[in-house]
C-alpha cells in the first residue's frame, strides 16, 4: 500500500513510483527509451539514453583497372623481340628496302656530281662568252666570209672586255710527211692571234702560247685531243703542215666552251699568211663581255661585224651547250629516280609479307600477352614498332649504299662526290612510311586475334 486515496498504487513494472517508466521521456510515461530492469524490485538504473540512427549503406569506391601503359623503352623492346629472334629474314627482307633506297640515292648523287661539275666548270668559264661565225647567203646559200677588220669592230662595242680570233687554213697536219695528206685525222689546222688564249679562260698543259715572236715562225700548238691522236706528248716534237715541219710549242688543256679547239693546231696569224697562203679573213670571233651587257652585246655583234650583210652572221652561246647538258643530266636522274621508287615498293610489299608471316607465327604469344592484360592497341603499336624498325634498317643501309656507290663513281670520273642532304632525309623518310603502311595490316590482324583462339592455337 503508499497510503494514496486515488487508486494508483504506485507500480508500473519499472521498478519506480515516480510516474516515469524509464523510457527516457517524461515522467507521464512517454518516451522510448530502454531501462536496466533489475530483480528485486526497488528503483531501476536507467541506461543513457541514445538517439536512433537511421542504417545508410556503405560507400565504397569502385577503382577501374587501367593496364599498364608502356614506356617508349618497352615499345622499342617487345618491337625489337621478332627480330631478334629471326636474323636471317630480317636481313632479307630489309634488303629489298635497302636496295631501293641505295638505287635513288646513287642515282641523285651520281647526277648531282655530275651537275657539280658542269656547274664548277661554268663559273671557272664564265657563261659570258659569244662566238660569232660566218653563215650563208640570204639568197645565194652560200657560204660567207667575215670582214678582216671584224674583230677590232667588234671590240668597240660598249660592254666587250676581250675579243679572240681564229681562221681555217685549208693545210692537213700529219705526224709525217709519209703518211697520206688525206689521213687527218679529223685535226683542222686553225690560224689564231695572241688574244685567243685569255679570251677562251684556257690554261696550257704543258708548254707556251703563241706569241708576238714564235707566231712569225713555223710553230704549233695543239689542242689536247689533236696532241693524243698525232701521238704528241710534249714540247719539242714536230708534225709536217704544208710541205714543212712545225715545232710543237705547247699543249693546250681541254677547254669545254671551245671543243672545236681542242681538235684543232693552231699557228700564228702571221705564219699562216706568210707560210700557207691564209687569206686573213677570221672564221670565228670569240668575245667576253660583261655579264650585264651580254644581251646587248648579241644583238650588235651582226650589224657590227658584217654591216652589209648582218644576216650572214651567227652568233651563238657555248655555254648553253653545258647548261642543257646539266638540264639533261636532271632529266636522265628523274627517270631513275622513278625506278629506284619501283623497287622501294616492291622492298615495302616484301616486309608486309615478312609481318603477315610473323603474326601467324606467334599466336601464341599475341594469345599470352593479351590474357595477361594487354590492350589491343599495345599488340598493334608492337608489330607496327617492328615494322619500322624493319624498314629503318633497311634504309639506313641503303644509305651507305647509294652514297658509297656515288663516291666510288665520282672517283673514277673525278667528279666531286654530292649527295644532297634532301636525298638522304627523303629516302630515309619514305622507308619509314613504307614502313607504317606494311606494318598496318599486320598490326591490326594481330590485335584483333582471340586470346583464347590463339592459346589454343599454340
């Protein structure tokens, strides 16, 4: 009993008379919370009291797998592994490519040393020089004379520096009055002053020019192509012109602007009127003039030399015979070139093949590589690498090939050895996109095999 009147006796099950039943609210029985509910009655200890905390999930991070990304070093080393191991096919197979690119570097080098030459003989020569000669008629079509006083006319005209003069003696020149006059041996015997030699820019082999003294009297000099075909090796030696010998006083060197020299004697302007009857009318006038006037110059020299007749003369450029020359020489390389290309192609269808052959082979690996996390585009990078590497090997050796071949032939022609630097890059150049291309199929074959298929087919 409490001794209360109002019917509540005090118990609610909690263990206390206070009204709260350990619920954790307030004494009016509300709340939620939980009591230590002890034996025995009494008053109970509650617990403290805790907020209800509504269950989240956890939150966990979904990390995704990247493979491992390979290093330029790698590539270079899966690339480099399929050679390695098959030494022999890559030789041959480089070797197509080496052959290709070896053809077009020879073939520019060997005419860009060519052209080297033409173009250091040109500057030592000058492209300032005319000629002008005697042509035929306007009406009768036969052949003229030039005026006597043509040279010295032609040396007034403003511009011209130096004037030489040659003329034709009809006079055969032979080793020996024993062989026959008929025998020439295509030599033409030419009268020449003093001047011709500094006009032409030409230098003496061996020996002296004519001069004021020896040009009175019966004494020759010969050009290097008539000295080899007389038999003359030097100064000193004789060769029979008109019924009487003539003493070699000299040898020219070969002169490329004047071959007509070369295959010609030449003896003094006065010698040849007093000795062979020369009638002193010149049959060539060659001129240097200045760069600059040497338009001008061509257009004065006809009315000059022959004003009568101006038609009647001819003037040409010697050395527009050495420039097309060098133009053909281009003309000629591109031709090669092009074939040279041929062969460059047929050497990139043979690595093709060469890579086709190494995929099949190595199934097995592609098959492991790829179960072990490679990525497709890792398989194509590695056959593409080594194709490359391929191709590369093959045009370096190229290289040394066509710039050994130019050497060797730019020796035996004394030609200055060139291999322009455009040739090299070039070349190299396309056999690394030959390359690519050979390699692409191959890599895209490989990485589109089944890892599964190809363990299985290994």
């Amino acid at each position: 009993m409490t001794g209360r009147t109002d019917g509540w006796d005090g118990w609610d099950g909690t263990g206390r008379t206070d009204g709260w039943d350990g619920t954790g609210g307030a004494p009016d029985g509300g709340g939620d919370g939980r009591t230590d509910d002890r034996s025995g009655g009494g008053r109970g200890r509650a617990r403290t009291p805790t907020r209800a905390r509504t269950p989240t999930r956890a939150r966990t991070r979904t990390r995704k797998l990247r493979p491992p990304r390979l290093s330029p070093r790698d590539v270079l080393h899966v690339g480099s592994a399929g050679l390695r191991s098959r030494p022999m096919r890559v030789f041959l197979s480089a070797l197509g490519i080496a052959i290709g690119i070896a053809t077009m570097i020879a073939v520019v080098g060997i005419s860009s040393s060519s052209q080297a030459k033409l173009l250091r003989e040109l500057d030592a020569l000058g492209t300032n020089m005319l000629v002008a000669t005697p042509g035929k008629g306007m009406f009768s079509g036969q052949d003229t004379k030039l005026p006597e006083d043509a040279p010295g006319m032609i040396s007034r005209i403003r511009g011209v520096e130096s004037v030489g003069t040659t003329g034709d003696v009809a006079e055969s020149v032979r080793r020996s009055e024993n062989i026959p006059k008929e025998e020439t041996g295509g030599i033409v015997l030419k009268a020449a002053k003093d001047d011709l030699l500094g006009t032409l820019r030409a230098r003496m082999g061996s020996g002296t020019w004519l001069n004021d003294a020896t040009g009175r009297y019966p004494s020759v000099v010969l050009g290097d192509v008539s000295a080899r075909r007389l038999g003359i090796t030097g100064p000193g030696q004789q060769v029979f012109i008109g019924g009487r010998y003539f003493t070699v006083i000299g040898i020219l060197e070969p002169i490329p602007l004047a071959p007509e020299i070369e295959r010609s004697a030449l003896i003094g302007w006065d010698a040849a009127q007093r000795l062979l009857g020369f009638d002193g009318h010149p049959t060539a006038v060659y001129e240097r003039s200045a760069d600059d006037r040497v338009a001008d110059v061509r257009n004065l020299i006809p009315h000059t030399a022959n004003p009568r007749t101006p038609s009647a003369v001819e003037v040409t450029d010697p050395s527009a015979a050495l420039q097309a020359k060098a133009a053909t020489e281009g003309a000629f390389s591109t031709l090669l070139l092009g074939l040279g290309g041929i062969a460059l192609l047929v050497g990139g269808v043979g690595v093709a093949n060469t890579m086709i052959i190494s995929v099949l082979e190595r199934r097995h690996e592609i098959g492991l590589r790829r179960s072990l996390g490679g990525t497709k585009g890792q398989i194509r990078i590695q056959f593409v690498t080594e194709s490359l590497l391929l191709s590369g090997l093959g045009g370096l050796a190229g290289i040394a090939l066509g710039g050994a071949a130019t050497a060797v032939y730019a020796k035996a022609g004394d030609l200055p050895w060139v291999v322009p630097p455009w040739a090299v890059t070039g070349g190299f150049a396309a056999t690394l996109a030959i390359g690519t291309v050979a390699g692409l199929y191959p890599a895209v074959r490989a990485a589109r095999l089944s890892p599964t298929l190809a363990l299985a087919a290994g």
